[in-house]
C-alpha cells in the first residue's frame, strides 16, 4: 500500500505580528500563512481586537507615561490609565476610546449627567462610570478657580476654535462659556446632551452658572452632528428666550454658535 501525500505549495506570506486600524478599532494580526493545496483550498489569517497586554512595552499607556511624560498620552490612553482594568468582553484601551468617541470631554464636565444611563448606553460597569465622573470632578475642583492664561472669546472664529472637542461628536451637546468683563472665559460647562429643543433648555439652567460666576456674558455653542450647521427653527426659538431672559437679569448672551466637523454658524439674532 502506497503513501499519498497531498501536494501543498506556500500561496502567500505575510509579515506578522502587526496591527492596523479596522472600523476605528486597533486590531492585531495573527502571525500566520496562507497555504492552498491542490483542492484550491486556501488558510485563513485571524483578526482579534488589539489588548494592552499584547502591545509593545513603550506604547502601552502606563509605560509610556513614565518614559515620556504625561503629555505624550492621548485622551483616551489617559482615562484607560484612570481605570487600569477593562472586562472580561473588552479591552481597558479600547473601552476608554468608545467612551471618549461618543462622548467627548463632556463626560468629566457635566455635573448633571445620568451615570446608570451611560453604563446602560456604553455597557460598561457602573464602577468605571463612577470612576470616570470622580476624575472630571476632581479636576475641576483642583483648577476651575484657576485664574490664569484665560482665553478670550471675542468672535465666532474664537467660539469654534474653543470648542474643537465637540465638533464631531455623535451626539448633540450644549454648552455654556461664561465671560468676565473682558471677554475673558471664567467658566466653561456642557448644559444638556441630547436633542436641543425649548422643552429641555430653559433659561435659568442656562443662567444658573453665570450667576454663579459671576459672569457677565454668555454665549451658547451646541454641534449639529449631522454635519450641518444651518440653525433650525428650535435653535433660533431657544437663542430668543435666553436673550430676553438675559435682558431680565442683565447677563448678555453675546452669541450662540451652531458648530460642525467642517464649520460654524451664528444663530441669527438681536444680541
């Protein structure tokens, strides 16, 4: 009885480990190759999610705190750093980018938001949400009162430079810059997430931080996520409401910018 061997011949090879971006995702390539038979039947290379742990020493974000500084890090590579484990489904690196992506900055700035309702949406733990909340809070303890380097807000250009953070996010988001006499920014807060409309927005959540501050202007910047920054019929119903209420307590709301990836508009109106 003869041995048959089946004839196998090297189709192609590729050079792994390696990563690359698939969906926004880090993904890490599995060392393999192909091989096709005489069948024509052909190997298949394997794609699984990028983890801290298989990630070069420097580029892992606690490693690389240390060896560059703080600064080097990303956003996200910083809160993955905060929160130091992920879960058994995902990634710490990975879970810290959704949250930053659907989020933003938001997230550390908004007193007000629903803790249960972002573990639900992002389907993390409570407890890294708490985490999360716990570092913004602290931050702004330690250096809202901070009264240097100030930035000064005197046209939209200087409202959409402001606000790069928010131009793409996924979700619409108000905020509130609160000016001194100087057109100087002395409080900076998200006022609600979610669809802007008259019903959610009402002028003393809009005012409520100016006195506070004692802030002596206004102005209102919320992103359209669609891309487009034409004002709707609601943004220009809300801008009215809070400059009369503004004339009542004698806080001017000097603008209120729609803002987008690609550009801005002011909502028109008589300031």
């Amino acid at each position: 009885m003869s041995n048959t061997k089946t004839s196998i011949k090297k189709n192609k090879s590729i050079k792994s480990p390696y990563v690359e971006f698939q969906n926004g995702d880090l993904m890490f390539i599995e060392n393999t190759t192909n091989y096709k038979n005489d069948i024509g039947k052909e190997g298949v290379y394997k794609t699984y999610p990028l983890r801290v742990r298989d990630m070069p020493s420097q580029d892992k974000p606690r490693e690389k705190l240390m060896d560059l500084g703080v600064k080097s890090l990303s956003l996200s590579e910083l809160l993955s750093v905060v929160l130091m484990t992920g879960t058994k489904k995902e990634d710490v690196l990975s879970m810290s980018s959704r949250v930053i992506k659907e989020y933003g900055k938001s997230i550390f700035s908004n007193p007000a938001i629903d803790l249960k309702k972002i573990s639900i949406d992002m389907d993390i733990p409570i407890t890294k949400v708490c985490q999360i909340i716990a570092c913004g809070e602290l931050g702004k303890r330690l250096f809202d009162k901070n009264i240097n380097g100030l930035k000064t807000i005197r046209t939209a250009d200087d409202v959409y430079d402001h606000t790069k953070d928010m131009h793409g996010l996924s979700k619409e988001h108000l905020r509130g810059l609160y000016l001194d006499t100087h057109n100087k920014v002395i409080h900076d807060e998200v006022l609600s997430i979610g669809t802007i409309n008259s019903s959610i927005v009402h002028p003393r959540e809009v005012f409520k931080p100016a006195i506070e501050y004692g802030a002596a202007a206004v102005i209102l910047v919320h992103n359209h996520p669609s891309g487009v920054s034409t004002p709707s019929e609601s943004d220009k119903t809300i801008t009215e409401q809070i400059i009369q209420a503004g004339r009542v307590l004698g806080i001017a709301l000097m603008d209120h910018v729609v803002v987008t990836r690609d550009g801005f508009t002011s909502v028109p109106a008589d300031y």
